[in-house]
C-alpha cells in the first residue's frame, strides 16, 4: 500500500513483475502427491537397520547349515518356524507410523520389528547346538556347584516346602519374557531409542555366545545328577535333549527353545534388561530389584546350576561391552554420513 505517495521506479518494476508472471497450475496427481508428502514420513533407514539386516541374513544362513549337520527339520520347515505372522503385523504397524511425524512410535516399531525378526533364528541356533556331539557335563557343573557350596536341590526343596513361596519364586521365572518385550519397547516410548538397540544387539551377541557355550558343554539341569525329582516340564526338555544327541532326523520343536543350562538365557536378558530400563529413572530400582529375583529364581526353581547363573553374568557382561561399542559405532557412522 503507497497511501496515496508515488512509487518508486524499483516497486513500479517489481509490481509489473509479479503480474507478469504466470500462475502455476498443479495437476491434481501433483497436488495429491505434495499433499501426502507433506504428512508421509521419510523411512528411516539408519546403520542399526543395515547391520541388523546382514546379520539376520548370516544368522538364517547358519541356521540352515547347522541344521543339516545335526539333522534338525529342514530348510523348508526352518522357513515355517519363523513369525512371519507376528513380521508382518509389526510391519504394518511400522508403516502407519511413518504416515505420521511421531519418531518414537516408529522407533518403538522398529525395535520390535527387528527383535521379532530374530526371535525364532536364535531359538532355532540354541537346538543345534544342543544337537552337538559332544556328552553332557551335569556331573561336571554339579561338582563345579559344591565346591561353591552351592545345592540347587537342597535350595528347590527347601523353597518348595512354602507353596507361596514356590508360586512366586515360578512367576518371576517366567516374567522374563515380559522383561525382554518391556526392554524393547519402553526405552524407544520415552525417546532412549540407544538403549533399546543396545538391548537387542547384546542378547543377538549373547544368544550367539551362549550358543556358542551350550555346543562345547551341554547340560540338562540339576535333576540329572541331584536329588530332585525333575518336574513334567523339565523332563520333557531333558528327553528333547537327548533325543537330539542322539543324531537322528527330527524336527525342531519351538516349544522347547529354551534347552540352554550353562548359561543361563534368564541371567542374560534380565541383565541387559535390566541396564536398557535403568534409562527411565522412575523405574530404575524396581526393574533392577526384578532382574535380581529373576536371576535367584533360576536356582529355587530347580532350573539351573549356580554355575549357570555366574555364567550367564559372564556372558552378559561380555554381551554389553560388545553392544556398546557395536551401537556407538553405527551412530559414527550415520553421524559421518550427515
């Protein structure tokens, strides 16, 4: 507006230019593209998702080569075992998601994508393992036990005498499998999407290592050796086991994924659990008092040795020092990049 004062010869210019210029006109499958692009999120591919990617690839590899070396299933039937289900409904999660700027619900999508991806390989690389040559070492650890004076039958019979006691000491056994679905997502949900990488990549290294441990010294459990009459389930776990020792074809059995005694699987995802929720300070000491009643419930319930436990420890600890320096050099590596 001039308010009545004559315009310079610069504005008159620019005036004439701005009329001269000729309007733009967006096709409607332009405009609806540009609308949408406005609201769809880029995907967010970072060095995480590709290092997880290679090595979920070698680790289905290996599966299928392990699984013909000791006869378990076959390529085809591994490919059934997997949650293709489970994938894809996260997948589709993660896709919605990404329709809107809401970084941590597609972080917390990712995470748990990524970590039901590797579920069934792990536990499938935990039964070929247990299907190696070598003898069960019950009598070994057991031993290795006493001189720790350390009694896993003495400690189950003396806990089981209270049933309050032996239905708690089982509940929080088996709260591990909400501990490690907690660590996935929680720490993603309150913006520490780290610590729930680091989570992931230390139980894959754990897994592996454990794997690793339950090939060269496989055990059953204490009831093998102790005086401690092995409940239904955990005799089935140790017919299981010796039916893969004994080198016939099988098939692999999901159910009994969890066959690992030294070390113990608990001990390690309660660990690192433990460390990827400790982010969140308001709930920092009751998961660790939680971490804590897992690993005892490993011995009062008749599961594991107490060598399985300080095995687990090991690893855990080994699994963490490994994940950190895995995830902060992937976060260098997507920082270089930018």
């Amino acid at each position: 507006m001039s308010f009545g004062l004559p315009l310079s010869l610069a504005e008159m210019q620019a005036a004439e230019t701005i009329q001269s210029a000729p309007a733009l006109e967006l096709s409607p499958h332009t405009a609806l593209r540009s609308s949408v692009s406005f609201h769809l999120a880029p995907f967010p591919v970072t060095s995480f998702d590709r290092c997880m990617a290679l090595v979920l690839t070698l680790l289905v590899a290996a599966d299928v080569l392990l699984a013909r070396m000791v006869k378990l299933g076959s390529p085809d039937h591994l490919l059934a075992l997997f949650p293709w289900q489970e994938i894809l409904v996260m997948g589709i999660s993660f896709s919605v998601c990404c329709w809107r700027p809401l970084p941590r619900l597609i972080d917390t999508a990712k995470a748990f994508l990524w970590a039901g991806s590797f579920a069934s390989p792990l536990s499938f690389l935990v039964q070929t393992a247990g299907g190696s040559r070598f003898g069960l070492v019950d009598r070994q650890l057991a031993w290795i036990d006493g001189c720790m004076h350390i009694n896993t039958a003495l400690i189950h019979l003396t806990v089981a005498r209270s049933p309050f006691c032996a239905t708690c000491s089982i509940l929080i056994y088996v709260l591990f499998v909400p501990l490690l679905s907690v660590a996935v997502i929680l720490p993603c949900l309150f913006g520490y999407a780290y610590a729930s990488h680091r989570f992931i990549v230390g139980v894959v290294i754990g897994v592996i290592l454990g794997a690793a441990l339950f090939a060269l010294l496989p055990a059953a459990g204490p009831w093998m050796v102790e005086s401690m009459r092995p409940s239904p389930l955990q005799a089935t776990m140790t017919d299981y086991l010796l039916r893969l020792k004994m080198g016939y074809p099988m098939k692999a059995e999901m159910t009994h994924a969890t066959i690992m005694s030294f070390p113990s699987e608990h001990v390690l995802v309660a660990v690192l659990g433990v460390e990827a929720l400790s982010v969140i300070r308001a709930i920092r000491r009751p998961v660790q008092v939680l971490g804590t009643l897992i690993c005892l419930s490993t011995v009062t319930t008749g599961w594991h040795y107490g060598i399985d436990v300080l095995g687990g420890l090991a690893v855990a600890w080994i699994a963490s020092k490994l994940a950190r320096i895995t995830c902060d050099r992937l976060l260098e590596m997507d920082a270089a990049k930018n």
